[in-house]
C-alpha cells in the first residue's frame, strides 16, 4: 500500500474505518489457523456458558478472555507480517519479535484456559454428581 491509498482513507467517513478493522478480522479468521482454533473453542465455552447458565461476573470474564485472546492473536499475526515483509533474510532479532509475540498469546491462553477451569470446574463437578 502505498502512502497515498492510506492518506485517502481517513478521508472518507468515520464508519469506514470499521469496515477496515473488519476486514482485518476476517484476513486474521481465513489466513491464520490459530485464529481459527481460537474461534472454534470460543463458540465451545459460549456454548458451555450458556448450558451452565454461569453468573453474569463469570460471562464478563469469560468474555474478556476470549475477546482479549483475539486482540492479542490479531496483533500476533501483525507483528509477523511486519517483520515478514521488513526483513528478507533470516535475522535472529527478526525471529525473537516472531517469537515473543507469539509467547504473549501462549502465555494470555495459559491464562484463559486457567481461568475457564476455575469459572466451569465447579460446574463440571456439579454435573458430574448429578449423572
């Protein structure tokens, strides 16, 4: 993209900017296998949610969570395509942001799968129990 076709587009209106931010998503959701495994357990614990009827506190965090780990395999998938396109060769700086970028995401699911444990472990319990 050059300089010109990014100056124009903040020329047109403000709802547009969205359709920009969609368009990401969408590159992220069809592009990226991660994103995809991300996508599918969400609509799992979504599920899960709604089976368990979890408190109103617990769908806020639940939903944090998932949306946080989008954001952040978005920004993943930004920073490696930055780094693709500014370096030809390999370069062991090139690869360490690759590589702390997708470390962030692994440690923000350690703490997703962390949390949803402790928010759906006591339910699991109380369905086991009551098979």
């Amino acid at each position: 993209m050059n300089m010109d076709s990014r100056d124009n587009r903040n020329k047109g209106p403000a709802w547009q900017s969205f359709s920009y931010a969609f368009e990401g998503i969408l590159i992220a959701i069809k592009e990226e296998r991660n994103m995809r495994f991300h996508l599918c357990s969400s609509v799992v614990v979504i599920f899960l949610a709604f089976y368990f009827s979890i408190s109103k506190i617990e769908w806020v965090l639940i939903l944090l969570l998932i949306c946080g780990m989008f954001a952040l395999e978005i920004i993943n998938t930004a920073i490696e395509r930055v780094v693709d396109l500014s370096v030809k060769e390999y370069h062991p700086l090139a690869k360490q942001a690759k590589d702390l970028a997708a470390g962030a995401v692994l440690v923000y699911a350690i703490l997703s799968v962390a949390a949803g444990t402790i928010i759906f472990g006591p339910y699991f319990l109380k369905f086991i129990t009551n098979l």
